[in-house]
C-alpha cells in the first residue's frame, strides 16, 4: 500500500524541483524527505528517482506515479467533501487566505454571514499575497484562498487546484488632482517621468505595475513602496507619485487623488485543492463571499 503523505511530498518534488525545496515547504530535514522517498520507493517496488550528486531526477515510473498520485489526493479531497456532507451541521475548521484589500472590504461580511448561518465552522483568515495562496492550499495550511491575476499577466494553471471566478476588476492609474491633466485615454505616458508608489518587489502588483509601464515605453522610477492600497492612496492623495490601483481598493479614494480608468483588468478567483469543491464548507465560503461581493460593489 502506498503512502498518501509520501505520494504528497514525490508530487511536492514534481512541481519544486529539489528535495531541499520541499524540506523546506513541510519543515522536515532534507535528509527526512528523501528517507520518505526511498520508503515510496520500496513500497512501490520500483526507482522512483535517480540520483546524481545532489540532484534527483524522476524515472519514467517516477513520473508515471506522480500523475496518479495527484489524481489520488483530488480523489481524498472528494471523499473528504462527500463525507462532509453526509454530516449533520457544518463544523470544525475553515482556514481563509485573502489579500489585504478584501480583507478590508469583503471578508468581513463574509465572516458574519457564515457564522450567522454556521455557528459550528471555526473561521480563521490569514491575510496573504495572491502569489502566497497556491503553496498554502497545497500544504494544507488553507482550505480556501483568493488569488488573482490580471490580462496582462495571465496565471498559468495549476493542476492541484480548482478555482471559481468571483470578480473582474478596472484597474486605474491614480494620479495627484493637482498633477498636470495628460490624455485621458491614455494616460500613462504622462507618467514617464512621474515618481510612482510601488508595491514590494515579488508581489503580483509590482510585477503588473512593471509590465504595463514598459508596454507603454517606460521604466517607472519607484520613489515609495507600500504594499496596503490605503497607503498607496494616501500618498498619492499627498502628491507624492502616482500609481495602479484596482476597483476594489479605489471604492472610497481619499480627496486629492484622480483615477482613471485603464484598460487593464484585475481578476480574483476562490481557489481549494482538486477535489474539494463539493465540500458543504468551500461551497457555503464561495456563497457567502459572492454574496458580500455583490452587495459591496452594489453599495
């Protein structure tokens, strides 16, 4: 019989590549992971991987394996969620990774409704970037998360999760109501010689901000880096640089700042494990926080 948590960490190799990667995804010891490995091995009867020096590559059976394996764990998760809902009354835990901005604006809506309706679920939110979400789906330290991408910066799929649409956002490029007026069609080659407000470098908002500024022709010289949209509007508000700021973040803008609008789009996902899309809990999560999205962008 193979190991479920074994078949989890040769899957976990598939996708980080080195065993010190996933060592330090679970917070074992490399040399505890690769004496897991060689325990699937034996249980499986056959190499799994084979190794040169410090590196592993997978064998054909290696790689035969892992694309059973991730049909295997989507197979727990459904299990997991058909046994939910056979229970009487949702409880127990429902770990929420959201970014900053709908922590603020749409979780807390969400929380009420779901504990009004499910007093027995043990809600608990972890404010994330969007790029943090998928390893902690995947590491079961969340149960649901928001992630995001945008047009411009397509997300490439991952085969572990599943995800529901949930919003489609305006980006707009916030500008000092002081700052001399550009073309309002196209406004960002006003910017060029702008100061800019950016988010830290490796989160998805830097890299978009990157993205569409060269798409226009220019490097954006960061002057201020603030990863909270309130921050970034403040400072915008306060004349010192400009920046991209999506829909949901410039619902109530302070005064002094003016957004226009852009082409580009931002777009969020709830995101779970393969296979856990029937469970009563991620299915009462996405509702409650489609509800509370509705009502905030209605309001």
């Amino acid at each position: 019989m193979l190991d479920v948590r074994r078949l989890r960490l040769l899957c976990d190799l598939s996708r980080l590549g080195t065993i010190a990667a996933v060592a330090q995804a679970h917070t074992y010891t490399p040399s505890a992971v690769s004496q897991q490995l060689a325990a699937l091995e034996r249980e499986a009867g056959v190499p799994l991987l084979e190794r040169t020096g410090r590196r592993v590559t997978f064998t054909a059976a290696g790689r035969v394996l892992v694309t059973h394996a991730e049909a295997v764990l989507a197979a727990l998760e459904q299990t997991t969620a058909a046994l939910a809902a056979v229970a009487t009354g949702l409880t127990g835990p429902l770990r929420i990774g959201a970014f900053p901005t709908a922590v603020r604006t749409l979780l807390p809506a969400t929380l009420v409704a779901l504990g009004r309706q499910h007093p027995g679920l043990e809600l608990t939110v972890t404010e994330l970037d969007p790029v943090a979400v998928p390893a902690a789906l995947r590491e079961r330290r969340l149960d649901v998360g928001l992630l995001q991408d945008y047009d411009v910066a397509p997300a490439e799929a991952d085969p572990t999760l599943d995800a529901v649409p949930l919003l489609d956002e305006t980006v707009f490029l916030a500008m000092p109501a002081a700052a001399p007026a550009g073309d309002d069609a196209d406004p960002l080659p006003a910017t060029r010689d702008a100061g800019w407000v950016m988010a830290s470098p490796g989160t998805l908002c830097h890299t978009v901000t990157l993205h569409v500024c060269r798409s226009a022709g220019f490097a954006p010289r960061v002057r201020h880096q603030a990863d909270d949209f309130a921050t970034v509007l403040a400072l915008v508000a306060a004349g010192q640089g400009v920046s991209l700021v999506p829909q949901l973040a410039a619902a109530d803008p302070p005064g002094g700042v003016r957004l226009l609008p852009l082409p580009t789009r931002r777009r969020t996902r709830v995101a779970y494990r393969r296979g856990a899309a029937a469970h009563p809990a991620v299915a009462a999560f996405v509702t409650a926080i489609r509800a509370a999205t509705d009502e905030f962008l209605a309001r």
